[in-house]
C-alpha cells in the first residue's frame, strides 16, 4: 500500500533537511514542471486526478484552479496554504507540517506556478510553534538552493513565500475570511462572487489550498492522473489522512486509501473502543460533521459516500463518543466552541448559536423544558444552509441536528429526570 | 510611544505588504511580544503608527483571541477545552488547576505569576487532554503531571 504523504514522515527522527529531501526524489516534481511542463498542463494534470481539496470541502483542486484568470496582463497573483488547522479534533495538517515542511514548500512552488502566482503565504496557527519553527527553517534552506526567489533553477520563475502566523480565530480557516486576516482587518467572511480565484488577497486572484491538498501535488506531478486515481479502490481519488480520537485504544492517524471503512479506522488502527467503554458515535471529520453510529461501520469514508450517508468527510478525523460521555454534555461542549468563534458578522450566527448553548447547558443542569427539544429542532434549520453567510453556523448545526436523531431518548432523560444522567460519570457543569 | 526597536520590527512587516494598515496585526504582535498585553495607551501609539484610528485598531484587536487587551500574568497557561480533550477529562485539569493557583479561566495569580486560558482545539486529539504553557505544548496530561510542568515556570 502506498503511502506518498507519510512516507518519509517519522516521529523518531526531525523532518527531512533538503539534502535528504532531495536523496529521497524531492524536488524532482518541480525540476520537471519548470523544464518540461506549462502552467496550464499542470492544472490539467491535478485537475484529471481527481484531487479534492482535503480542508473539508472537496471541490476538485485543479478546477479551483482553472478559475483564475491566465494571460490577462495581471502581474500579481497569489497562492496560499491554509495551515490554520482548528477544526475541533483535527490533527492531521500539523504531522504534514512538523514532518516533512519541505513536501508542502515543493508542492506551493508547484501549484503556484500553476496559477503563475509570485507571492505565496503559509498561513499558520499560532499555537503550531514547532511546524513554525520547522517550516521557516525548511523555507531558509530553499531559498539557499534556489528553489524559492527570483529566476527559480534558471527556469525565469520567480516566488516569494512568508510565513504568516495567525493570533487565533477558528474562522480564519474560511478562506475569505483568512484572505481579511492577511489584509490586517477582522476576519469575517466576504461575499461570493467575487470568488479569491479572481478577486482574493488585496483584490488580486488567489488561491487558497489545505496543506494535504498540496502536499499532494508534487507525487501527482511526479507519477501522473492515473496513478493518484489508482490508489483509492472507491469513487474519490488519492490517499486520506485519517484520524481517531477519543476513548479508543490507539488513538492515531494514518494515510490510507481514500475510501477506508470506518469499521477499519474505529476496530483495526484505532485498536477498538478502551475497555470499560462502548461506542455510541463519531463525527467523521471534525466538529461541523454529523454524527455516524454503528449502522454506518461499513460506509466508505470518502466525500460521495459519506454525504450518502447524511454526515460529510469533513478533515477525516473522526471524534468517537462513548458511552460514558454524554451526548447533551459533548454537543454542549461543540455549541460553545461555535459560539466563541462565531465572528458576529451575520445574525443567525451570532445570536442563534449562544441561544443554542444555553439551551444545551439548561438541559445539563436539569432545568431543561419539553419543548426545548423543539426549539433545538427549530435552530437547526434557521442556523442551516442558505440563511447564514459563511458555513460557520450550519456546521455548528449539523452535529446537533444528528444528536437530536440517533440520542433522543437521551436528550429526553435529560428533561424527565431533571438532571444529566451522566453527572456522576463525567466530571462537572 | 513605540521604542525604536518596536519601530524597527514594526517596519521590516510593513515593507511586506502593499497597504501599512495589512501589517497591523504583526505591529499589534510586535508591542504585545515586548509589553506582554496591548493596553489603551500601547493601542493608540500603534493606530497612530499605523495610520488608522485607535477603534479601527482596536476592532481588529478585540477580535483575535491571543490579542491581550488587559495585562496577563508572566507565564500563560491555555487549556484546551475542545471536544475531545472534553471527553478525555480536561475538567480534572481545570479542578486541579483552579484549586492550586485559585483562579478561573481569565484570571491572573495574585503573584503575576500565571493567567489561565480556555483555549480551543491545539490539535493534539490524539494525545489529548493537551495544554500549553507559553510556547511549550503538553500532550497525554494528567492530574499528576501538572505540579511538575508549573514548577517549571516562575
């Protein structure tokens, strides 16, 4: 089984300095687009590879791509990676980063070329000081090589790339939000269209791409459509980086092929549930997914096939509630960390999703009435898609629609016996 | 007043940006890196800097959750109290915690020592629960193990 993004990745030992990047094939993909290919065969070739963007959309890369302008004069482009990693129980961008920087700096050069951008960012959370670190580093050592700069290995290309460390929001991770972040201002979303492939950072087209989106590209470019396709046996290409956390054995990540059961990712990688503790639920790919339960271990973990199953891939890495957590307690927790982070732009959003935690929090203190379950049922759809202005509150909602659906009778108990159930098992309100 | 040196930093970033207000949240990192917060007098020696008025500044500074508009102790403690670090008893944590420095999310110690943060997801799931202090990143704690880790900060 190939693994292209954690091949070279190993916990005992630093990342790869360039030497050893480079003795390992690194930098060969680039050598190869500056010789031998164009910009617009580039994005020919990720777009026929059927990569999804790995952020927790999964729109096809090398479209997005296609949507900036080429040859119309313009002279300042830009290109950059969404290292703002803060998805709730999403850790797989920070092995990327800290295991081998110079996997991502090789594919921005790449799909920056692609664009013909010549400014490229790494937009960075702040709390990741070692990927800081090592990625700086990383980026030292190519511009020493002339792999970053101006006339890049004779081929007339120029790219500058700056670290940009963010100062904490979860909405920065929304790429015109992040895009306002960058210009110094608030980090609310924009409205689209314009979309940043036409009109991005300081008005000029961009791209914004999850660093597993681009720490793709160079193994694309290297071995070509048909090769990333083959890896996944489903309907999405490539591989996942996929993870589990929670009271599982091993809790962990893990490339695999696109597509791996969760039944694979729950009973085998993740070693089963710790004894003591039974499975009730995960959402499969951070916090603004809905839950699966057990009727769904044998679902294919890629984009088609868990939307088919009401819940969406989201970051791959799944959050696994046990029985000894309490639904309302564990939805509780979600609804503050949306409504902290909700950035007040729109109203649904900044008011509905504090209402939702209150309510929440009055059914974990027992003081919950019967028809709140009804008004929660109420919130979903007004917090849903098409009535707010970003994602944000949508996803917030789709946790909690799915709580309401498969732990009901829990949601329930809470309102009959006028407490949480689980209050002597799990700690304090 | 800015110190030549904040000025120094200050204009290295915004020789980066094509508009000098792009380069306030770096300015407002730079002063908070020297000073430790932002306060209302920091605030407007960097609006005025930047050529932007102090309540333009500081909306964009009120709106970053490591942007410290009031004073902080000397060591920062941020504990991440997202989901999976919620169902792996960060709550045993915050107890420990709150009992042995005697104070609650956003508070300092009497002694300046320590203020203690909520924080969101440190994307450590898999090692959770997980903290931080100052830069230092603390992964698989237990209740055990935090005496230890403070001792370490003075």
């Amino acid at each position: 089984m190939e693994t292209p993004l954690t091949q070279h990745i190993s916990s005992s030992r630093p990342p790869l300095n360039l030497r050893d990047y480079e003795q390992v094939g690194g930098y060969q993909a680039l050598r190869k687009v500056l010789k031998s290919m164009n910009p617009s065969e580039v994005t020919k070739t990720v777009q026929e590879s059927d990569l999804k963007g790995r952020g927790g959309a999964g729109f096809n890369t090398g479209m997005k791509w296609s949507f900036v302008p080429m040859n119309d004069g313009e002279t300042t482009k830009y290109l950059i990676a969404n290292a703002d990693e803060m998805e709730p129980g999403t850790f797989k961008d920070r092995l990327l980063l800290e295991g081998n920087p110079h996997q991502l700096i090789e594919g921005m050069i790449i799909s920056a070329f692609a664009i013909q951008a010549n400014i490229s960012y790494i937009f960075l959370r702040w709390a990741y000081k070692k990927a800081a670190r090592l990625v700086r580093h990383a980026m030292d050592e190519a511009y020493a090589a002339g792999y970053l700069g101006r006339n890049i290995l004779n081929s007339g290309y120029n790219l500058e790339m700056y670290l940009h460390t963010g100062v904490g929001r979860y909405i920065c991770g929304e790429e015109t939000a992040l895009l306002n972040a960058l210009e110094g201002k608030r980090a609310t979303p924009r409205t689209k269209p314009p979309f940043p492939q036409v009109s991005g950072l300081f008005g000029k087209p961009t791209i914004v791409n999850n660093v597993e989106t681009l720490c793709n590209i160079p193994h694309i470019v290297n071995n070509g459509a048909d090769w990333f396709k083959a890896l996944s046996p489903g309907s999405d290409a490539g591989t996942k980086l996929y993870g589990v956390s929670g009271r599982v054995n091993n809790p962990g990540l893990w490339e695999l092929p696109m597509g791996t059961t969760m039944r694979e990712l729950i009973e085998e990688r993740a070693g089963g549930m710790k004894e003591g503790y039974q499975f009730r639920g995960a959402l499969p790919g951070g916090a603004s997914t809905d839950f699966l339960v057990e009727q769904h271990f044998d679902i294919k973990m890629d984009y088609k096939s868990v939307a088919a199953a009401g819940s969406r891939l989201g970051t791959g890495t799944m959050i696994v509630l046990d029985d000894r957590t309490c639904p309302v307690g564990f939805v509780h927790n979600l609804e503050h960390f949306f409504a902290q982070e909700s950035c007040g732009w729109c109203t649904p959003c900044r008011e509905g999703l504090p209402w939702t935690e209150k309510i929440l929090l009055s059914l974990e203190k027992g003081q919950g009435r019967p028809e709140d379950l009804k008004l929660l049922a109420i919130h979903t759809q007004f917090l849903g898609p098409g009535n707010t202005f970003c994602a944000l509150a949508p996803g917030a909602m789709e946790p909690l629609q799915s709580a309401l659906k498969y732990f009901r009778e829990d949601f329930e108990r809470h309102i009959n016996e006028k407490k949480c159930p689980w209050v002597n098992n799990h700690g304090t309100h | 007043m800015l110190t030549a040196e904040e000025i120094t930093e200050i204009d290295h970033e915004i020789a980066l940006v094509p508009l000098r207000r792009a380069a306030c949240i770096e300015a407002l990192k730079i002063v908070q890196q020297h000073r430790g917060w932002i306060s209302d007098e920091s605030l407007r020696a960097i609006a005025d800097y930047m050529q932007m008025s102090p309540e333009e500044l500081d909306s964009v500074a009120t709106f970053y959750n490591l942007v410290f508009r009031k004073p902080v102790g000397r060591n920062i403690i941020l504990l991440c109290d997202s989901i999976t670090c919620y169902v792996m008893g960060y709550d045993k944590l915050y107890e420990h915690l709150r009992g042995k420095l005697q104070i609650s999310f956003g508070e300092t110690t009497a002694d300046g020592r320590f203020t203690l943060l909520p924080n969101a997801c440190l994307g450590t799931c898999d090692h959770a629960p997980a903290l931080m202090v100052n830069n230092e990143l603390y992964r698989n704690v237990t209740r055990d193990d935090l005496d230890g880790i403070l001792d370490g900060y003075k």
